[in-house]
C-alpha cells in the first residue's frame, strides 16, 4: 500500500539570532509538539505562494521573500510528509498565534530545550550549522 505523501511548505523565520516557532494543537498529528510554522501546498500552488498564504494565517505575517532551505521527506509511519523548508528572514508584520497556538520567538542556541516531530531534528542540526 502506498502511503499518501503531504507536501508541506514550511517556514523557519528568523530575526536576529532567534526563530519564530508554534506547538502544534493536542488534538493534531504530531499534536503537543513545537514547529517551524506552515502548511499544506495546495494543488496549483508553488511552494512561495503556501508558504505566503499559510505564514499570513498561522503566525500574521506577511512575506516578501524566502530561500530554500532544504527538502526533507519523512515517514511517520502512519503519515508520509515532504517538508520544503524555507528561510525567510524578508517579512512585515508581528508574528503571533493567529490561530490561538502557543508561540515563541526562540535563540537558535535554546532550540534543543524544545520538543520538536522526529522530521524537524534535520531542520534544526541544519539551522546550527547554515542559519
């Protein structure tokens, strides 16, 4: 049987030495834990424009420009994501909850105190090294 992939756009905002990071609802997959904001691409969309559309309504930003951070593909087991991640440091706005989650402007140093899906880990050791 093969598993449905979800092509996720996700965004790793940074200002200054910190990063803009969310905890994911209990009653999601993957629920209790923090990431790196974004969301689904949508059919149609490029990979800017999810990210644009979900960063506006998740976090209230809105985004000028990115660039590619990496491309990882991860199985849960019961979930198959590819997660295009995207530095965006280019943006306007005040970055909060917009939809009621826990959020945290947090030093790249600070990360590892936080308990992130087993597909983010790639992420971060990334960011201690490139960001």
């Amino acid at each position: 049987m093969n598993k449905k992939i979800v092509h996720v756009a996700v965004g790793v905002i940074k200002a200054d030495n910190t990063l803009f990071i969310c905890k994911r609802p209990d009653d999601k997959h993957q629920g209790g834990l923090w990431e790196f904001p974004g969301g689904k691409v949508e059919a149609g969309e490029s990979v800017f424009e999810a990210l644009k559309r979900e960063l506006q309504e998740e976090v209230g930003l809105t985004i000028n420009s990115s660039s590619e951070l990496m491309v990882i593909e991860h199985d849960y087991g019961d979930k198959c994501v590819k997660l295009d991640v995207h530095l965006v440091t280019d943006f306007s706005g005040q970055a909060h909850g917009a939809e009621g989650q826990q959020s945290a402007w947090v030093a790249i140093d600070k990360l590892d105190d936080y308990n992130f899906p087993a597909a983010n880990v790639e992420i971060i050791e990334k960011i201690k090294v490139d960001v």
